[in-house]
C-alpha cells in the first residue's frame, strides 16, 4: 500500500514537471511566433548582412533556450528580447571586424536594370542613391547615437524599451535620437538633399 502511494506520488511529481516544461515550451514558441520579425530587423540593423542577422537570430532564440527557466521572471518579454537580439548582435560585429572578408557584391557597381513601374529611371536612381547615403551617414555615426537611433527609427521602439534594451535611461535615449537626427539632417543638406 505505501508502495503504491509512492509510485502515486512519484508520477504525480512527474506530471507535474512534464506540464511545467510543456508550458515553458510553449512560452518559447510564443515568443518566436511574436518576435522572430524584431530580432531579425535588429540583427540586420546592426549587422546590415542577411546571412549574419539569420544566425544571430537563431543565436538570440538558443540564448532564450538557454535561459528559459527565467523566463517565468521576465517582466516584458519584448524587451528582454531586443536586448539579448541587440548584444549578440553587437558581440557578431565585433567578431566579424576582426576577420578580413572580401563582400561578393559591391555597393559601388551600377544599379541592374529594373522591371518597368510607374516611377521613373531618374527617381528611382535618386532614391537609391539617398538610401545610399543615408546608409553611410547613418552607419558613421558614433555608436552612442547610432544604436538609439536604429532602434526608434528602423525598430519602432519606445524610448523605455530603448533605455531598457541599451541599459540608459530614457532621457538619455530621446536626446541621443534628436542629435542623431540633426546630424543626419545637416550632412544630407551639406550633400546636397533636401
């Protein structure tokens, strides 16, 4: 009879962490569903690579395998998420400085030809080029700036998930992204766009 209690008992303790784990999976699932998007664009913001930002999203989802018994404590999730997106990303471009690659496609060669659209040549080829620009104005920006700025303008983060994720406060945030935006706006004007 106690044998049987035992037995009772050690399945119930079983079952209970079966569901326990059951649900912390599916937490995790949830997260991906939700969030994989964001992790990707903040990967590729600051690794400006599709295949680097692919493998730092995986990264940032295993480091979450890692640490999901925490998971539990994580008071906003999209955050917690961005910050860990942002520093695997960040520890990425640190490594990816130290190796010397050759890039396959130049940003420098011509334009290809493009299938016909309601915009003409000359628009299209101006807005390629001020993308362009932007792009190398944006990326010389010292990283104090650059960071606030990539991830209000281009992730559509709240300052106080942008104070959350960099580990500043907000106010520090919202005049990071203002002086970003005036030196952006001073060197697309000296360049000549309006």
């Amino acid at each position: 009879m106690i044998e049987g209690r035992r037995v009772l008992a050690g399945e119930a303790i079983l079952s209970n962490a079966a569901a326990a784990e059951f649900s912390r999976d599916q937490a995790i699932e949830k997260l991906v569903r939700e969030h994989s998007r964001l992790v990707y664009r903040i990967a590729y913001a600051v690794l400006r690579l599709h295949h680097d930002a692919e493998d730092a999203t995986q990264e940032t989802f295993m480091r979450v395998l890692r640490y999901s018994p925490r998971l539990a404590a994580v008071a906003d999730p999209k955050t917690w998420l961005a910050r860990i997106a942002w520093r695997v990303a960040v520890d990425r471009s640190k490594r990816r400085r130290h190796r010397q690659e050759i890039p396959l496609d130049d940003p420098e060669k011509p334009i290809p030809e493009m299938a016909s659209s309601d915009v003409s040549a000359d628009a299209t080829l101006q807005g390629s080029q001020f993308e362009a620009a932007l792009e190398k104005l944006i990326t010389a920006l010292p990283e104090k700036l650059r960071a606030p700025l990539i991830l209000s303008a281009l992730q559509e983060m709240s300052p106080r998930e942008i104070a959350a994720t960099l580990g500043i406060n907000e106010a520090a945030v919202r005049s990071r992204v203002f002086r970003a935006r005036q030196i952006l706006k001073e060197k697309l004007e000296q360049q000549g766009y309006r």
